[in-house]
C-alpha cells in the first residue's frame, strides 16, 4: 500500500484496487489478532507487588545517584570529582550484580566513601524513596482515567455489564 500510494499519489486506478479489497481487511485482522494476543496475556496476569518492590529497591540506588551527588555537592564536595566517584562505585556495583549475583552494594560503597561524599548510610537510605522518583505521575494517570478511560467505560457500559454477565 505505501508503495502504491507513494507512485500514485492517491490516484484511482485499477493496479491499486485489488491493493486495497486485501491490504485493508488484512489490516484489520491483524489488529484484532493483537487485541486478542494483549487480552490473551492480560486475562491471566497477576501482579506481586513484593517482587516489584524488591526489583524497584533493587535499581534504585543507580537511579538515586544524581541526587546522592548533588547532595553530597551541598555539603561541599566537588561536583567533578564526585561524578567520576559515583560512576566508579556504580561500575563496581554493577559488576557485583551482574558477575557475582549479589545483591546491589551501592549504598553501601557510597557510605563507606565518607572522605568524599561526607553522607551516613541513613542519609543516603532516604534517596531511596521510590516516590521522590516519579513525579507527576499519580496525577497523569488519575487525569488519562478521567479524560479518556471513563468515558469509554461510560459509553460502553451496558455491552460491558451484558458481556459479564454472559462470561458467568
């Protein structure tokens, strides 16, 4: 189809017909084979929210670390030289992960690192608030709900409650 459209510029002609009589149905089949495939693997789909804490937890002090400096920067330290520090310890942190299965010591390696980064391990524990990390997203969600979710739901709420009620 983008080949026809592009050397014809949308012009009738008999070559495309037979194009679009197969390109357009088959694009539509296609769409509900991946509806299907999404429901397929939505259906049965059960969240633990222990094991997405534990890998949160898990990632988190990398991500922290931007904040871990510009914290340690208030404190006096210098910026160049602390990014270089945390970019050492976080390589180290990774290699320990990735190489020796271990869990992540990142924190652990910052702490001990007090000449530098002048920060205890408790100070450093309260950079790893997950929720100091994401930003307007609670109400970015609550907002897409309202705007879009709902009013799918409203307008679609008989098929949905009779498509219940067939499925019990």
């Amino acid at each position: 189809p983008s080949i026809t459209a592009a050397t014809q510029w949308f012009e009738r002609t008999l070559d495309d017909s037979a194009n679009k009589r197969i390109s357009i149905p088959e694009a539509f089949l296609t769409t509900d084979a991946i509806l299907n495939i999404c429901m397929n693997i939505a259906e049965g789909m059960k969240v633990y929210p222990k094991v997405i804490e534990a890998h949160i937890m898990a990632e988190l002090p990398f991500m922290a670390t931007e904040n871990i400096m510009m914290d340690a920067v208030k404190r006096g330290g210098n910026r160049q030289e602390l990014h270089e520090l945390i970019r050492r310890h976080s390589v180290e942190a990774g290699r320990t992960v990735k190489e020796q299965g271990r869990p992540n010591d990142l924190i652990d390696r910052i702490a001990s690192d007090k000449e530098h980064f002048g920060l205890d391990r408790p100070e450093l524990m309260k950079h790893l608030d997950p929720a100091r990390y994401i930003g307007r997203c609670p109400e970015q969600v609550d907002e897409f709900i309202c705007e879009y979710i709902n009013p799918i739901l409203e307008k679609y709420a008989s098929v949905i409650r009779d498509s219940a009620e067939l499925n019990v």
